[in-house]
C-alpha cells in the first residue's frame, strides 16, 4: 500500500501536536515499507513580515528533515487579509484553499492519505474528489473543540470535512463525542498516542545528576511542561504552586515553556512569593525526558485539551499528574485525579498532590491503550478497510 502522510506543521515548534504526529508517523513507517511524508508549511507575505517586523524572507527549502523522516514541503504564503480572514475574523477555516489545490496532482498515485490538520485535510478531501483516492485523518484537539464553534460557516467546512473522510480518528473519546455536535453521519473511533522510547524512568543515579545539573535541591519536585497561553490555564499556577508550598515542606517548582502570557505568568509568581522556583524557558523535545526525570509530579490545569500527550510522557517516566477534568484529561490519568475548574480547584488540586507526594502511591503504570502497537495495530486495520 502506498501512503501519503501529510501534516500541518512548524518545524520551529516541536510541541505536543507536532511531537504526536511525528512519533505516530515513525511507528507507521516501521509498519509499512512505502510512505512518503509532506510538510504543508505557512510563510508571511511581504505586509505580515513588515508587521512582525521579520524583514528577511523565509527560505523555501524542497525537503526537510525532522526527527529522522523527510518531508516534502508544500509552501503556503499567508498574506495579511488570509489572516484577518483565517485567524481573526473567523470567517473561514482554510488559510487559502487556492494555493492547497496546486498541490493535489502529487498525491494521484497514492492508494491513501493519512492527515493531521485542517489544511492537510482539506487538501486531501480535494485529491479524493479529484482522483477518488480515499483518505483517513486524525483529529487533535482544537481543530475539534474550538475552531468549529467559531462560526456557522467554519462549523459548516469542518463537517464537510468529517463526512468526507473515509474515516476519522480522533485522539480521545472526549473529542469524539464533541465532533457530535457537528457531525453525526461521519466515520469515526478513537485512536489515542503513546510517548516517544525516549520517555522512561531513570534510574535513581541519574536523576539524582539532573537535580544537581539543574541546582535542584529539595525533597519534593512539582513541574508544569507547556505552552504559557490561556487555553493552558497558566495563571492558576501561582495560586496552586503557592498553595502547595504552604502544605509541603521541601519542594521545588520547575516550568518549562514559553507564550504570550509569559511575563504576566512570571510577574505573579513573584507576587506570591513562590521559592525554589525555576523557569527554564523553551527547551528543545530531547531535553524533555530529563526535565520529567526529576520530577515527582506533574500539575495540568487545562481549560481544554484534546489529549495531552506530556500525561503520557510523564506517566511513562513514573511522574504523576494532577490536572483539571477537561477534555481528554481524565482519559490519560483518571479520574480521581482531575478536579472541576472551580472555586475549589485549588485547594482539592493540592490535596491530591499532597496525597501523592507523602503518601508513596505506587507510581503510574501506562495502560496498554496507548502502546504504540496497539495504537497502530488499529490504524491499520482502518487503512486497510478503507483501501481494498
């Protein structure tokens, strides 16, 4: 069988969507012997690179290679009123459907695609009606749970979308049951990840050189690893961590990540007088099993989230989580650790962390949901129903 994987994605942001999409992608080129992988990748037009003051052109490079898969790139340039159109108005779903259209002879020898993102589905529904080759996607999260309720008429491309795919995988049944309200005819099942090989506990050595290489000194470390944005939640973490901090003698916080609401998340933490606190920024993906080695605990206190693949890398490193019961939370660390984003959140978060901490509950075991040969057993039987 000869597959396309196409994928929207940034190179330069190598997160939790990006890092799910590759590590399934590696699992299935170990599957099949013939997938070729295509990057749909944006770049600014000239008045948006004014405007973000990025007076250089980005060089459009034929092939990349990522994470040891080669993509052939497939350049969108995004002009200001495409993102006034796409981005703020929400008048539309697809960032500009001519320029994808000039990519759908590539695919005509393909037996099936296999896509992540709005822009890599509809370019794969356009090769189905053009070349009535079928195509399978997967979906993530906000493409799911936020896009659609923007608008009538993205609510609208986004069902077309879900009717049109030969099959939709979505990576929780949360999301699943939220695409109901936009489309009951579509086909669909649940397709949950699992972490990268490069998530596993080390041993107590080890982790006790990364505490000292990160001058991490106390008995307890609680960690938060994600994107400082609002659907994050971030701000509640200086009310949590200080919370903790009054009821756990000999504790550390550790925040990997970097957004917009950086700073404001920094000035607050100050405020509230958090000790041990260390901010380490952005960090490239391998850093990240050492950063979740030695942590105790991981905090995720979500608004919302398809499936988040950093519960399953720290579960896969013996690290518990605490989180909010959105999305696709409680599917990954149950439901006797995810708590309402209430008025109580805080103080029924630290309880748990608490009971988890002191109390030596056996560390987490992954369930068998998410190893990868069961997540890709079912993947291809799915490619398969749909292709002979």
């Amino acid at each position: 069988m000869k597959i396309a994987k196409i994928l929207l994605g940034d190179p330069a942001n190598q997160k939790g969507f990006f890092n799910s999409v590759m590590e399934r992608t590696k699992h299935l080129m170990e599957a099949e012997s013939d997938v070729d992988c295509y990057m749909i990748r944006l770049e600014y037009g000239f008045v948006l690179r004014l405007l973000k003051r990025q007076f250089r052109k980005s060089q459009r490079e034929e092939f990349s290679t990522i994470q040891g898969i080669k993509f052939k790139n497939l350049w969108i340039t995004m002009g200001l009123l495409d993102y006034l159109l796409t981005y703020r108005l929400h008048r539309r779903a697809i960032l500009d459907s001519k320029q994808l259209n000039n990519y759908v002879p590539l695919f005509k020898d393909y037996d099936l695609l296999s896509t992540h993102g709005i822009d890599a589905i509809f370019l794969s529904a356009r090769v189905k009606k053009e070349f009535n080759i079928p195509f399978v996607t997967t979906w993530h999260g906000s493409d799911i749970n936020v896009m659609p309720f923007r608008s009538n008429s993205i609510k609208n491309e986004v069902k077309q979308l879900l009717d049109s795919a030969d099959h939709n995988f979505f990576v929780s049944q949360k999301l699943l049951e939220t695409s109901e309200k936009i489309s009951i005819e579509a086909k669909k099942s649940v397709l949950y990840t699992g972490p990268a090989k490069s998530f596993y506990p080390y041993d107590e050595e080890d982790k006790k050189a990364l505490r000292e290489k990160y001058n991490v000194n106390t008995k307890y470390v609680v960690g938060f690893i994600g994107n400082f944005v609002s659907i994050k939640n971030v701000l509640v973490l200086p009310a949590l961590f200080k919370k903790i901090q009054e009821e756990v003698q000999d504790v550390s916080f550790v925040i990997v990540g970097n957004g917009e609401l950086g700073n404001l998340l920094e000035s607050k933490l100050i405020e509230q007088s958090i000790n041990n606190l260390h901010i380490l920024g952005k960090l490239n993906p391998e850093e990240i099993p050492d950063i979740m080695n030695f942590l105790d605990l991981l905090v995720l206190p979500s608004l919302n989230e398809g499936f988040p693949l950093v519960t399953l890398e720290a579960q896969a490193c013996g690290v518990h989580v605490v989180g909010s019961n959105r999305g696709g939370i409680p599917e990954s660390i149950g439901e006797e650790n995810c708590f309402e984003l209430d008025d109580d959140f805080v103080e029924r978060a630290t309880f748990r962390v608490i009971e988890l901490l002191k109390n030596k509950i056996e560390q987490p075991v992954l369930s068998k949901d998410f190893s990868w040969d069961n997540v890709i057993e079912k993947e291809l039987l799915v490619h398969n129903s749909v292709v002979f």
